[in-house]
C-alpha cells in the first residue's frame, strides 16, 4: 500500500488542467450495456473506478477498448447478466449496471453495495424504481436478482429522506429509455454527471424531456444505438484544487472546467475572501488569496449547492482560517470521519449530529494520518499541504479512485509532495 509524505508549507502557484467527471463516465460507461453497436466515450479519466467498470463491462460480455482518455465499447455476449461481488464490492457505482441490465437483457443479477465510510448507502429508491417499472425483484445471498419480459412505463417519485438520488436516478432514468410507453420521474437529481448520462442516452436516441429539471418525462423506446460522446470534467477535482490554492492561500488556475457547475463553490470561497475569476468561454477559473480569510457556514446539499464530495475540502480550509465555522452535511450526515484526522493535526473540531463546529486559527501541525474515504483523503492531502512539518497520508489507494495523476499534478504547482511505499 502507497502513502504520500507532504512537506507543508509550499504556496501553490500555476496552471492545473481537470480530467473528466468520474462520476459522469461511470454511468455513461454503464449506459453502453444497452445496445449492441459500437460506442465511443471520450475524456474517460484514468483512474482505479473506470478500470473497475471496464472489467465489470467485460463481465458482462463486452468488449472494451481504451485510447488515451477514449474508452471504445462493444458487445460480443449477451448472456451473462451477473455482476460480481469481487468487482462491485470495491466500488458503488457498479450497481448502475442493474438497470440497463433488466432493461436490455431482460434479467440481472447484480450484487448488492454494501456500506462505506461516509455511511449508510441504501439502494431502496433503486429497488423501489424497477419494481415500479414492471421488474420483479429478489434480494438473496447479497446479490439483487431482477427479471423483466419488457419494462413498462411508470408515473414515480425518486426522492427520499436526503432528497434526491444520483444513481437511483441514473439507473431507473436508464431503464426507462427502453421501457414501452411513457415514464415520469419527479424528484431526480439534477447533479450535472446525471444530466451528462441523460445527454448521453439522447445521443443513443433516448427520449427524454426535462434534462436539467427535477421532473423527466421519457418516452421509451425499441433500441438504441452505438455513438460518440464527450463526457464533462470533473467538477469535484476542479473544486478540490482551487480550495488547495486558498489553503495555501497560493494562486491557481484550473483549466478544462465548467465553472457553471461549481457556482455555490466559488460563491462561499469568494465569501471567505478568495479571489476568484472565471471564464466561462475559456473553461478556466483562477482562485488566488491576496488578504485574510475569514470564517463561514458550509452546508452541503444536492445540486446546486455545495456537493458534499467538496465539504472535507472545505473543512480543511476553514481550520486554517481564524474564527468560528461550522460544517453541515444534509446529504451525507455521517460523513465526519476526517474531522477526527484534522484534531490529529492540530485542529480543534467539535462534531455533533450531521454537522461540525470547526474554531479555526491554530496552525496545523503535520501527522501521521489515515484516507478514510476518497474525498477525505483529498482534505487531508490538503491540510498536509498547509501543515507544518511532515504528514504522512496512509491508504492512498482511495485517492486513486477518484483523482487522475493527483501528486504530480500537485507537485508541478510547488507542493513537495511524494509518492512511498507505506
Ligand atoms: N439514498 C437513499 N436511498 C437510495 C439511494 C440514496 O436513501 O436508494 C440516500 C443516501 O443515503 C444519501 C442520499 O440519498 O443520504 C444521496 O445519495 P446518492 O444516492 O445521491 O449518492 P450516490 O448516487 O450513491 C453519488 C456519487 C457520490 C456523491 C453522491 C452525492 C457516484 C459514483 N457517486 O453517490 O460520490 O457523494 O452521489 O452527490 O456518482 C465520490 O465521488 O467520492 C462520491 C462518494
């Protein structure tokens, strides 16, 4: 296992350029189960999550290629409808295959997700969606087990306790594609990755109207073909950068965004007192700290406010800031794992149901400490970078899940920051 060894202290200065959305390749990449012609996905980052849904696909009888950041698909074997533990049990967004699955190959078997270190991570709103849509269900032995002659279409809605759901609506949205007849889904989640996925499907001659709304209306349809798409960056990276130029209180230019996705972001680091510019037309934006940051309220929340996969980032930054701020997950509300790594680090956190008091001022100090989930550990490698002395970032391999080439991409804006055997 990999860790990284940070010496804190070092202003980030210069350019970084954003890979694509993981989380908008990996439904997409999901998505080509559903024809039998040849689809191009471009801008696939290269990361552990898309090599785990390359081999899902090719457990599923298709034949995979990847170029570069371009990812060709194509199916060879219809028969197999068994998505396995082994490769799902490493990442949840596999259990996105369901849909297509039952939808395409009129039956699935697709293991169960189980839960992680940012909570609970139910699949009821999954289950409840394909029930709705005419598939029957069984779960045993781990594994949900669905079958359907043809889905047909349903009047739902897709909210829960939390709100909506990115990947319930994923899977039921792709479902629906191939249903007879017309489905409504109201309460979708309006993330951009779904909106990528339903732009997509449309690509592959989906009907889908309402893209980018909380109600889509879908008219389903016989088949869908083969296509070439370029999926959008990846708007947590771009986010989890610019915080590293405040928290350095450094200046960074991120290159290949869309800063239209990360508004509430770059709202609440302008109101800390970072500088930020951003061009739309030129996919950039610059954030750069010229005075003293103050304090602020986070509160994380389904699209369009600030994505909870940003607010360990921004927990990171608020420790260094003087004065009282509190953290507030409404997606997540377990996800705090990382506040107990920031007090190894000197941080004074105090955390109570769903949120966290953070009374920043006290300087870092640099610690051994553990990733406990992806995002968590982009927070810590962010903490280490404005620590003094040495941190030393265990289980690295969470990092590689979800950011492409992120220590060189780190190191080429001043951060001393290295890759070593733990
Ligand atoms: N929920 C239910 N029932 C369900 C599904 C979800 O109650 O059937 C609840 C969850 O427990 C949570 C809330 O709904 O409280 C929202 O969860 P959601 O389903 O939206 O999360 P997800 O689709 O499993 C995706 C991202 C996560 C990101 C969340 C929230 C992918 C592959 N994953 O997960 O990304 O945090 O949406 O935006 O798209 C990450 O990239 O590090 C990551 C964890």
């Amino acid at each position: 296992m990999d860790k990284y060894v940070i010496q804190g202290g070092a202003r980030l200065v210069g350019r970084v350029r954003i890979a694509g959305a993981k989380n908008a390749a990996l439904p997409i990449l999901a998505a080509t189960l559903m024809t039998d012609q040849e689809c191009v996905v471009e801008g696939v980052p290269e990361l552990q999550d898309t090599a785990t849904m390359l081999e899902v696909l090719r457990s599923l009888g298709m034949e995979v290629s990847r170029e570069g950041s371009a990812v060709r698909t194509r199916l060879v074997n219809e028969d197999l409808s068994t998505a396995h533990y082994d490769l799902l049990s490493t990442m949840r967004a596999g259990f996105c295959v369901l849909g297509p699955l039952v939808a395409r190959r009129k039956r699935a078997r697709v293991s169960m997700p189980g839960g992680c270190n940012i909570g609970p991570r139910p699949v009821d709103i999954h289950l409840r969606g394909l029930t709705r849509l005419g598939a029957s269900l069984v779960v045993e032995h781990g594994y949900v087990a669905a079958e359907a002659d043809r889905l047909v279409g349903a009047e739902m809605f897709l909210g829960g306790a939390q709100g909506s759901t990115v990947l319930g609506t994923a899977n039921i949205l792709m479902a629906a594609t191939l249903a007879r007849g017309t489905t409504v889904l109201e309460g979708v989640a309006i993330e951009p990755e779904v909106q990528d996925l339903a732009r997509f499907l449309v690509c592959m001659g989906a009907h889908i109207d309402g893209i980018g709304t909380h109600r889509l209306e879908v008219e389903g349809v016989e088949a869908l073909e083969g296509t070439r798409y370029r999926i959008i960056p990846d708007r947590i990276e771009a986010g989890t950068f610019l915080v590293a130029a405040a928290i350095t209180r450094g200046d960074v230019e991120v290159e290949n965004t869309q800063p239209e996705h990360l508004t509430a972001v770059l709202e609440f680091l302008r109101e800390r007192g970072v500088t930020v510019e951003k061009s739309r037309a030129e996919m950039k934006i610059r954030a750069r700290v010229e005075r003293e940051l103050v304090p602020g309220d986070v509160f994380a929340l389904p699209y369009p406010g600030i994505p909870t996969d940003m607010q360990a980032q921004l927990m990171a930054l608020l420790c260094t800031i003087e004065g009282t701020s509190t953290v507030h997950d409404k997606v997540f509300p377990d996800r705090f794992i990382h506040a107990g790594e920031f007090i190894r680090m000197g941080a004074r956190i105090a955390k109570e149901n769903g949120s966290a008091t953070v009374q920043g001022g006290p300087p870092l100090s640099g610690a051994q400490v553990q990733a406990s989930d992806l995002r968590a550990g982009a927070a810590l490698v962010l903490a280490g970078l404005a620590a003094s002395g040495t941190t030393e970032l265990s289980r690295v391999y969470h990092l590689d899940r979800g950011y492409v080439r992120f220590e060189s991409k780190l190191a080429a804006l001043g951060a001393r920051i290295q890759r070593a055997r733990a």
